[in-house]
C-alpha cells in the first residue's frame, strides 16, 4: 500500500497500555500519529516507524479516528479540552474511541460534549491488560453510535479481538466496566484472603489452588492470580494502585447513587493498605500480604531461576 | 451378582445430599443400609429397594463402609458416638466417609477418636449439590490413608465423578472444603452486589451477565447463580443457610487461629441479614434482596411458565 494511502490513527497516552495498542497498529499497517506528555516516549516511538505529536491537538487534526488511552478521567478531559486538546482539531465527524476506566457519569457527560463539537464518541473501556494490548488482544467493552463503531471498525478490530456494542448511549460501556472492576478487586482480595488462611490453617496451597480451580470456590482472577503467590513473583501485571483507583471509581459512583457496597468497601480498604505499606506498584495480588502482616504468615519464597 | 455377594455400604443422614447417595449406591448394586432419624424417610427409601436401619448402630454392624452426610459436626458426632451411634458397632478396619463440612479441627479430633476404636477416616466433604450427588456425580476433597481408601474405593467411585486424594491427614478434606467454601460465599455475594449496582445504574443485567461471564470478573458462581437473579427464580439449589453456617464455621475456624477475613465477615453478616428478613431457606443468590432493601431497586420479575 503506498504511504499515502495509509489508513490513519491517533493514540493519546503511551503507557504500558497506550504502547502496546500503537504498535499493534503500525504492525497492521496504520499511520499512526501518537503523543504522550513525555516527549521521550514520543520520539521512542518515532523511531519504530510511528508520527510523533507536539501535543493532542497535532494528533487531532491529522486523523479521523483517535483512541485515548491516559491513566483516569482528569487526563482524558485534559487531553481533549485543555490546552492543545484534541477536540480543537478532530475533523467534524471523527471519532474518539475513550478507553481509560471512567466513573460512568463521565462516559456521559464526554459523549455530550464531544457531541456539541460534532463529534463522536466510542465509551470503550478495555480489559486484557498490557500483555494482549501488545498482542492485538484487547476485550473492549464499548458503546457509542452505528456511525462512530463503523468509522472505528478498522481501528477497533486491529486492536480487539473481541469488540462489544453494547448500545448507542455513551455511559454503557463504562457502566459495565465499573461491575467489571467490582468483581475483579473483590475476586483478587478474596483469593488473598483464602490462600492466605489456607497457609496459616496449614494446607499445602499448590494442592488447594488445584482442587478451588475446578471447583465452585473458582473466579478467573484465582485461576489468573493465585500462581503469582505460589511462586512468590509479585511483577505486576496490573499493580495494587490500579484498583486503589478502580475501586475508588466504583464505590465514588454508588455513593452519588446512595447505593452501599459492603464487599467492595472492604476490598478497597485491603489495597488502600498494601498501597499505603509501599506495595502500590506491586502486582495486584500482594494484597495478600496484608493478611501477611496481620497473622504472620510465611508466603511462598521466590523460586530461583 | 447374587444378592448374598452384593457389596455393602452404609448411609447415615437421608437429607437432599445423602438420600441422592444412597440412590446412586442401589442403583450401582450395592446392599444399601441406611438410617436417617426420621424414621419416614428411611422407610420411604426401603420402598425403592433400600434396607431401613433402625439406628446409626444397626447401619454399623451390617457394613464395612459408610458415609455421614447429615448436617453438622454436632450431629455427625451424634451418630457416630452417641447413644446407639455407629462407631460402637463398625467392626474394625471398617471406614468411615465423614461428609459433612465441618471445622478441619473437628475433623482431625474425629480421625483420633476413630482410630482409637480401630476405625479408618476419610476426612471427606463433597461438592456439587444435590442434583449432582443424585447422579453419581459429587467431587470429594478427602484427605485419608491409602487403607481406607482402598477399602472405600468402590463407595467412592460410585457416587463421585472426581476423588481428590489429599494426604493421609484427617483435617486435609476439611480445610481445602472450607477454603473453598470461604471463595463460594464471597463470590455469591459479590455476583449479588456487583448486579444490584448494575441495575442500580441502570444498565442492562442480561448484558453485563453475558460481557462479564467471559471477562476478567467472572466466577463460577457469578455464572451459575446470576441467572437466577435475571430469571426471577430463587428457587433453593443451595440455600441462604448453608452459608449463614459455612461461612460461620470458616470465621469460627480462623478466630481460633487470631486469622481476620474482613471479606468473608462483609460476606456472613450479608448472608446473615438474609436469613433474618425470612430467606434462609431461598436460594442463596437470595442474598441480593439485601441490596434491594437497601437501595429500593427493582430486581427482574419471575417469568411465566
């Protein structure tokens, strides 16, 4: 295909995640213009054969379609309606494909204010993490209109293999993100909470992670997580802090909504501590020692490679 | 096989689990004793082919293999030790599967104890419910000598699809059950909070049930309970009660130990509010009308038939 005739995508937000999905898009052959507030990272970028941005706006009004990949809500609003923000520059008719995790009433209100530029959002929150964001493998929980999922279906099925439309209104995709994150935070802190009892009443948990993973007592985060503790390897994966936030996010929604969630208030509490114990940017499930700290336990040591 | 050549096995309790066992035992051709305390049951189950024990003691002393499947460790203790119970009749090298979840401490003073009579244990709760345990098809996490089970193996084999050898320790069987009952309790009560705040946001329940079953938020009980919730239908598999006593038995256990478990005493007093409103005998996923009670949110109407 000549350059010029190159499909054309922005990325805002090159972090573990943001990265990942930019090179999968150059790999699928897009023109991929890209801006992180650390220039470095921009240039880095550049070199792999991607168009390095000055600021959103330099992205903004070099493509069609741009997918948001910052840390929380402030940077998404930032990127796209502060200074140099995207929003001044996308065409009439562009899409941004939102994808950080959002309280819904944001989702919401972004739809509405894209809307008034003539603009079209896609509220794609994501799961599959940075390792299948790397590989094309992203699960993106989306809603937004039939124009905007067919100016984005190129860009959406580069980067997915599973793309959900869930219904036009902007507000959908976060909603079901939010219950998702719910689950995964209580699910992590509950596969803490049971190894570590299982430790401390003296079972062998290599032999419990096997019997609970084909048995009711399952989640996919224990199927996913718990080997982390058998091996004593706390990389993160996805860090404490990533569900400091997430969490907050869930129980800041029910509030607005006068709705109590005793479970998730409890599991928020479990990573507030890891995260105040200096574990923020551990793996998530050095939860667990939390319950180490509370009862002595002696986890699994680090095998040597 | 001549009736006189029919392997022998024994059942104590004839609730919703062990009447489903001694079925299964009958229809595999075994001689099957059983006794349940009332005396109705036990004879209804002589009627299909059974033979009616008039105590746990006349179970006892016509075979070499029996299962306690009756509620708790009290009664489990009842029978095997009280007045007319089991272990005064079983001849020696006779085994007994102690079926009940129990406290593992229970179970390792109940191995001792039946070894002092010559008895074997096998320490062996079981999963799957009464709708599995009626066709054969339980999963047992036991833990026992290689002796008993030798001794049991054709019981076991008949009524179980999965048998878990943990160990020869009594308590083994007991702490994986536990364990594994602390992970279901929390994960029905998660699958209950994170739906009702669906609802409460105003999502769509049958499609966050369908994005979440195959994300990073599910479980097992997630996708075997929810639908429950969307079809309207609290019909009990497992009840309310059942974890208004496991999760009990899970948080007695580790108080013993100086263990805290902050999501499974979130996820009892839940269970425990539950059974106060009147629902201890509904459905365990029942456990979301305490969110409705909180928040006035309308959960999905039973469906006509």
């Amino acid at each position: 295909m000549a350059a010029g005739k190159k499909q054309k995508a922005g990325v805002i937000g090159l972090g573990s995640m943001g990265l990942g999905v930019a090179r999968t898009l150059l790999k699928k052959g897009f023109e991929v213009h890209a801006y992180d507030v650390r220039p470095e990272v921009s240039k880095a970028f550049a070199k792999e054969g991607g168009i390095a941005a000055k600021s959103p706006a330099d992205v903004g009004r070099n493509v069609p379609v741009v997918i948001v990949l910052v840390v929380n809500a402030d940077q998404t609003n930032e990127v796209l309606f502060g200074k140099d923000g995207a929003a001044s520059t996308l065409a009439k008719g562009s899409v941004v494909i939102a994808s950080s995790t959002v309280a819904p009433e944001f989702a919401i209100d972004l739809g509405r204010r894209l809307d008034a530029k003539g603009l079209m959002l896609i509220d794609a929150p994501v799961s599959g993490g940075a390792a299948r964001a790397a590989k094309g493998e992203l699960s993106i929980m989306g809603s937004g209109s039939k124009a905007a999922y067919k100016k984005a279906g190129a860009v959406l099925k580069a980067i997915a293999v599973k793309v959900y439309e869930l219904g036009p209104d902007a507000g959908t995709g976060s909603k079901v993100k939010m219950i998702n994150q719910l689950l995964a935070g209580v699910h992590i802190a509950a596969a803490a909470e049971a190894m570590a009892l299982a430790i401390r009443a003296g079972a062998d948990p290599k032999v419990v992670y096997e019997v609970i993973s084909n048995s009711a007592g399952s989640s996919w985060m224990f199927q996913n997580r718990v080997p982390h503790i058998l091996d004593g390897d706390y990389t993160p994966l996805s860090a404490v802090n990533i569900f400091v936030k997430d969490l907050g996010i869930v129980l800041d929604s029910a509030k607005k909504m006068t709705f109590p969630l005793p479970l998730t208030a409890a599991a928020h509490q479990l990573f507030l501590g890891a995260a105040g114990a200096g574990l923020g940017y551990e793996d998530d499930i050095s939860v667990v020692k939390m319950y180490q700290a509370m009862s002595g336990i002696k986890l699994p040591a680090k095998k040597k490679k």
